[in-house]
C-alpha cells in the first residue's frame, strides 16, 4: 500500500498543535476547575472563553494573547517599531475599519502583507482585508495597546502628509453647523482640511492619554502642546494663517460664540471613540496674538478604579478608610490640579456607597459620574454657585455632601455647619501638603475651635511619573544626590535604582516614563493635632509636630516610590520641591 508522504507530514504537524485548553492548563497556570467553569459560563451567556478567563482574572490579557497565538500557530510579538510603518500600507483602508477590527498592517513583500492583530479567531475581516489589499495575509498577534497606538500613528503620519498637499489659503469653515449629538470622531473622514487638522489633533490626544490639549498662538505660530502624564510638551505647529480658521471650528463644535473672540469662553464637545464616550471642555482666553484654547479630556468610558487599586499604601489606606466611615466631620484631600484629588474622593464614595445611604455632591464641573449618587453641577450663570447649591442640599438631608472644592468662605462655613449638624462632608483643597490646609481655612474665617471640631482627616496627593519598566536604565546615585531625599549610602545598600532611558522607547513614547503613580500624606486629627491647632493655626509647625509623631510626609512618600523602583530619583524630587522648601524654611 502506497503511503502519501506530503498528507503524512500534515498529519504529523496537526498531531503536535495543542489545544487552547492545553496550552492555558500547562503553560499559563488555569486550573481544569477554572477552565471548566468557564467554559459553563461561555455556554450560558455566549460569550467568548478569552473574555470570561480575562473579566474573572484567571489569567492576563497579554497572556490569553500569548495561548491563542500559540494555539494557532502564529508568532506572538509583544513589541515593533510601529513608528516605521510606511502609510502606504493603510491608502486603501480607514482609521475606523482598523481600529473596528483592531488590526494594522505593518509590512510588505511581493506575495504577503504581514498585519499586526489583536483578536487573531476574527478570520472574517482577514478575508474581507486579502480582498481589500488583493495580497495574501500573514497575521502576528500583539497586544491591543500596541496595535491601537500604531493604527492611530500611522493614519497620524498619513493625515499629516495629506495635509501638506491640501492645505490652501482659500479653505474656510464658516457656514458649518454646529453638532446636535455625540459626535463619532472614528466615523470623521471630512474632506475640508482645518476640519481634519482639528480632528487629527483630537484623536491623536485620546490614543496617547493626553489629560489637555493647549493650542497656543504667537507671533508667528500656533503652537499645539499635549499634557500627558502632567507634563506638556510641543506635538505639532500650524501656520500662523490657520489660526482663526482652527479657532472657529473648535467653537463651532463646542456652541460658543464664533463672532466672540475679546472674551473667555467656556463649552463643551461630546465625542464617541469607537464605543467609549469622550467628555472635552473647552475654555477659550484671548491674549495678544489670539485666543489661546484649552481642551480638557475626559474619557468617560475608562472607569473607575477601587478605592483598594488606586495606589494608597495600606497603613495610610487602613486609617483613610476609618475617616471616611465617620458619622458626620469633614474629609479634605489636598493637592494642586490635576493631582488625582477627585479620583481618590469618587473612589471613596463609592467605597461608603451603599443603599442606604444618600450620597449628593455639588461639582464643577461633573467629570465622573457615579451609580447611586445625586450629583450637581455648579452653573454660576444661572445663580447656582457652590453656597446656593449647598443651602438647597442640606434640605434634602443626606447622609454624605461632597463639594468639589472649598473657593470661598461662604462655602467653608456652609461645610463646616454641615459636618456639625452630622453629615459627613467631602471636599478639596488647593494647597501644598495637609497641615497648609488648617491655614488656609483659618484664612476663609473658620474658627480654631470650628476646625478641631469638624474636620476628622486631612489627606494630600500628588502624583509622580512612573519610570517606563520596558525601557528603564540601573542608575548609580552619588551620596549627595541621595541626600537630597533623605537616603544616605548605609540606606540603600543591596537596592536597585533606576533612571528614564534617554530616548525612551516606543511603549513609552520615547519619554522614558509610562503612566503615573500616588504619593500621599494623611494628617488624622486626633487629640494631640485638635490641641495643637486651638493654640496655634501655623501651617509649618503643625507638621513638625505631626512628623515627630510618626506622620509619613509626601516626601517620605515619593522616597518609597523611588527606593522601589517605581520613579526616578529625579522625579520624585519634582514632585516634593515645595514641601523641601518649606522644611528648609521651618528648621
């Protein structure tokens, strides 16, 4: 009997492809019992087997990548040089079949295009892409961050060069009507130029995490800047000739006044991203080459973290959460903009929230929305500022009032009444550490006595840059650098620092740092701290007393950070350079 060698060999190889279920029991740790239940949920509910193990925290996202590549044989690639795509490889396709598919071809050769994906048993959009391209696919898996960063740079890449070919003097936007509804910035393939200069400029701030967009102009340019993880540097330069026309179409899609530009402004844009809700509120400055644009971005899709992942250390985290279980008193969280002051207050929130509970807070404005919670936003225009908000809401009487932010003395007092009369009160301050925050009360005329009786905690937050840990560098720190976050040698012997790779990397942007991590202080206003301040309201000296009873400092703080190797030894210096300061000045 003749033996066909070529179907001997296919069914030898098909004989050493492993199941998925092999592969996640043998190579990535899911236990049979894990699995089969799974598999029971995938049965009732129909959803994939991936999204069960991933949602219940069986196994990683990068990991369930890993097994499905391996499962069907495919190479798994956990980085690539995204910036070296040629746009040529995306002429025939758009942003959102991409991003819809989460797919990006990334290279080509006479017979094949290779395509980086991210759902790889999605075989249905390959076929429609071989039909697209006329060429043979050959997939790679990688990570969905990947893959959704170098879609957005190449369409990037690609709308800057066809921006150089159209952009001509004689495109207006004037006559365009404003947007009724949410609009989908996926779905935006306007032809007129500024329009897609301005939606090119959106988009490319969401796909790298950018908290504002500050569109400046100058003598001679517009400059657009990007803060991303709380620092602001230059992205793009439109011709000085574009200005108004880039100013008008932001306006339009924010209902302001188009024909106002000797006023500030303030609006706001919906935007849809794919499935994830985009909030942007727009403030408008006139200065003297124009009007500088602020765009703040709020992704209203990107959830809310627990109060237990937010990144507070536990023994700060185990008295925090007895303050805020209080009856009634004041909880302050202290920091400057953009610190995480509201994150950690809406983390808090809604670790108390409970049904029966009435929980109301008076914001301005909104920026997370909570389950279960009354929230109100602040209209001055209207006449509903923060103390006429506030009167209204102690007669509806809840358990637990958060104001946004203490401005003014009104709203102190109206707080501390409120806390007296047993409510418990949330709020923020914009000062430098917790004992500057009794100063500043004092400073809105609240009582010493008031302050010892109402407020129960005081806790400040700051938020420093994590050192990119696919890139990051051992770094040798002299003793006099040490010193100056108060490590010497002895302290650091056997510890590993590291510093942010010149240069970066494409994980990291090229910046050397990804994402951004909490230091924090927490001043609990026990009786020593209540006696102290009926003597003396003295921001400075309250925190030496705090600190030589054991209160862990900002400082002290941001050195945990560094000594673990989370931030730089340079990062964790700018985040606590006044707090240094101000000790300096008190010894």
């Amino acid at each position: 009997m003749k033996v066909n060698k070529e179907n001997f060999q296919q069914n030898k190889i098909i004989s050493k492809i492993k199941s998925l279920d092999e592969i996640l029991v043998e190579d990535f740790r899911v236990s049979q019992k894990q699995l089969d239940e799974a598999i029971e949920e995938q049965k009732a509910t129909s959803r994939s087997l991936s999204e069960i193990l991933i949602e219940n925290e069986v196994i990683l996202e990068i990991d369930m990548l890993k097994a499905l590549a391996k499962h069907l044989n495919l190479e798994f690639r956990e980085n690539f040089p995204f910036q070296e795509i040629s746009p040529k490889l995306i002429q025939k396709l758009n942003i959102s079949f991409c991003l819809q598919h989460m797919f990006i071809p990334i290279s080509e050769d006479n017979l094949n295009v290779t395509v980086a994906v991210s759902h790889p048993l999605d075989t249905e959009s390959i076929d429609d892409l071989r039909v697209l391209l006329n060429k043979n696919i050959k997939r790679i898996v990688a990570p969905k961050d990947l893959v959704e960063m170098a879609i957005n740079n190449v369409f990037e890449r690609q709308e800057l060069v066809d921006q150089n070919k159209g952009l001509g003097a004689d495109d207006e936007i004037d006559g365009i009507e404003g947007l009724d509804v949410a609009h989908n910035l996926l779905q935006d393939n306007e032809e007129a130029p500024v329009r897609r200069e301005v939606t090119a400029i959106i988009r490319r701030s969401i796909s790298e995490k950018a908290s504002d967009i500050h569109i400046e102009p100058f003598e001679d340019r517009v400059s657009v800047r990007f803060r991303i993880d709380g620092r602001l540097r230059e992205v793009r330069v439109i011709p000085k000739k574009y200005q108004s026309s880039v100013s008008t179409r932001i306006k339009i899609l924010a209902k302001l006044n188009i024909a106002e530009s000797r006023l500030p402004q303030d609006g706001r844009i919906t935007l849809k991203v794919g499935t994830r809700e985009i909030d942007v509120r727009v403030s408008t400055l006139p200065i003297k080459f124009g009007e500088r644009i602020v765009l703040r971005i709020l992704d209203k899709s990107g959830g809310l973290p627990h109060l237990d992942d937010i990144g507070i250390p536990k023994a700060v985290l185990k008295n925090f959460k007895q303050m805020i279980n209080q009856k009634h008193g004041i909880v302050l969280v202290t920091g400057p903009t953009g610190s995480g002051k509201t994150t950690t207050l809406a983390s808090a929130l809604m670790h108390i929230n409970k049904p029966d509970v009435s929980i109301i807070t008076v914001e301005d404005p909104v920026e997370i929305q909570l389950p279960g919670v009354s929230q109100v936003e602040v209209n001055d225009k209207a006449g509903l500022s923060f103390a006429a908000a506030l009167r209204s809401i102690l007669r509806q009487n809840p358990n637990i009032i958060l104001i946004g932010e203490i401005r003014d003395s009104e709203t102190a007092q109206i707080a501390v009444q409120a806390s007296i009369t047993g409510h418990l009160v949330f709020s923020t301050l914009h000062t430098n550490d917790t004992a500057a925050s009794v100063t500043r009360l004092v400073d809105f005329g609240i009582e010493p006595f008031q302050i010892t009786t109402a407020v129960v905690a005081i806790l400040a937050v700051r938020l420093v840059r994590k050192v990119c840990f696919h890139c990051r560098e051992p770094a040798n720190h002299t003793a006099e650098e040490l010193n100056l976050i108060g490590l010497s040698k002895k302290d650091t012997v056997g510890k590993v620092f590291y510093k942010a790779k010149d240069g970066g990397c494409n994980q990291c942007k090229s910046s050397g740092y990804s994402g951004r991590i909490g230091i924090y202080e927490l001043l609990v206003f026990d009786d020593a701290v209540r006696n102290f301040v009926l003597k003396s309201s003295d921001g400075a000296s309250l925190k030496k007393m705090c600190v030589q009873r054991g209160m862990k400092t900002l400082s002290d703080s941001a050195q945990e950070r560094f000594i673990n190797g989370e931030t730089t030894l340079e990062e964790a210096l700018y985040a606590t350079q006044v707090e240094s300061d101000q000790e300096k000045e008190v010894t």
